[in-house]
C-alpha cells in the first residue's frame, strides 16, 4: 500500500492537520489517475497522476500506482524532458489559502526505476 500524505500547519493550529491522503488499497494497478481519498474541505478536487512519458507496467502489482518506461539513471533534467513524473495539483478554493510546512510520502521502486527524487 503507498499512502501519500501532505501536511499544513496554519499559524493558527496547534497540531498539523492532514491537508490529503492517497490510499491505493484495493487499486488494480492500471489507473491512470487516482482521486484523493481524503482531502481538506477547502480544496479544489484533487488527483495523483503520472507524466505523459511514464508507461503502466504490464501486470501491475495490486494496491499500486505504478510506472515505468524510466530513464534508467536519469535526472530531474531527464524526468521533466521525458514527461517522466508524478504530480499532485494542490489549490484552495476561492477566498481560501494553502500553506504547506511538510510532504509525506511513502514509496517503492524497483532498481531500474528512479535513483533521485
């Protein structure tokens, strides 16, 4: 299971709070996007998806969201030219403000897959 959490600490909270989580229990594997979860009432949809150049595995492993087609010891040059990436769009809604203080990630790679982050 990957579990990706972001966190925000307003100014006026004692305790961070989780802003979204990205749960891929039960996934196939083959998603090409992947809705939040969970997220912050204040915020516009949001969705993990992968870059343009990164392909689906065949026979993904379950409870993923996997890719690859990777540069094998590519760069952050190499990843952007390639369209090789993951993203996450995070925006509030009107009249409202983000502020992000962490990212939280958990992740699994396999030795052809990125080396640099």
């Amino acid at each position: 299971m990957v579990l990706i959490s972001l966190v925000s600490v307003p100014v006026v909270w004692a305790v961070p709070i989780n802003v979204v989580s990205f749960d891929t229990n039960g996934l196939a594997g083959n998603e090409i996007t992947i809705s939040a979860t969970a997220q912050g009432a204040n915020l516009n949809p949001v969705i993990l998806s992968r870059g343009a150049g990164l392909g689906i595995p065949s026979g993904p492993p379950l409870n993923t969201f996997s890719a690859d087609s990777y540069v094998v010891g590519g760069v952050k040059v190499d990843a952007l030219a390639n369209d090789e990436y993951f993203q996450v769009v995070l925006s509030p809604k009107d009249a409202y403000k983000l502020s992000l203080s962490s990212i939280d990630f958990n992740l699994r790679r396999s030795s052809t897959g990125p080396q640099n982050y």
